[in-house]
C-alpha cells in the first residue's frame, strides 16, 4: 500500500487507459469471482507504489519529484511498469471468459 511516497508518478485511471478497466480486474481478481468479488485496492496501491519506486530510484537523483510526478513521459513509463507488475504478480497468467 502507498503510505509514505508524497508523489506517486501513475494512478489507477492511467493504469485502466493503457490495459482497460477490464483487463486490471481480471489480473488482480485472484479468485475469478468477478467484480463483485474483487479487492482491488491493495494491489492497484501496490502496483503504483513498485512504479513509483522503480522511477526515483533511477531518476530522483537527477530531478525534483515534484517535477517527476508533472512529467507525461514519467507518468507514461510509470504507468507501464505498474501494468507490468500487475501482469507478472500471478505469473502472467491467461484468463478467460466464459460466455
């Protein structure tokens, strides 16, 4: 969970924009129970902390985080990494829908 970050460079909005509202529930919902079932939070939180994270480490020497958390192409590759360790957290498994 993000408890101490006074920036965060991706929210869970963008993270919807680049894989789709669908796709995020799909691979943070553990147990396939649906909407309903999820507990988001956590994850989506954890996702965006391990981004953030992963950003300053490479670049906070160099910049102000304020101007890090201003910056598309920041905000842009923060948002890839955090889609990232969404996917890889369950090890990129495939879903399905059935229908």
């Amino acid at each position: 969970m993000v408890e101490s970050l006074t920036y965060t460079y991706t929210s869970k909005t963008e993270i919807e924009a680049l894989i789709s509202k669908e796709g995020l529930e799909l691979h943070i919902d553990d147990q396939q129970t649906g909407p309903q079932g999820l507990q988001t939070g956590d994850v989506i939180d954890d996702a965006i902390e391990y981004a953030t994270d992963e950003m300053n480490s490479r670049l906070l020497h160099l910049y102000e985080a304020v101007n890090l958390s201003n910056s598309l192409w920041v905000r842009g590759r923060a948002t890839i990494i955090a889609a990232s360790w969404v996917f890889q957290r369950c090890g990129n498994r495939a879903t399905t829908t059935s229908g």
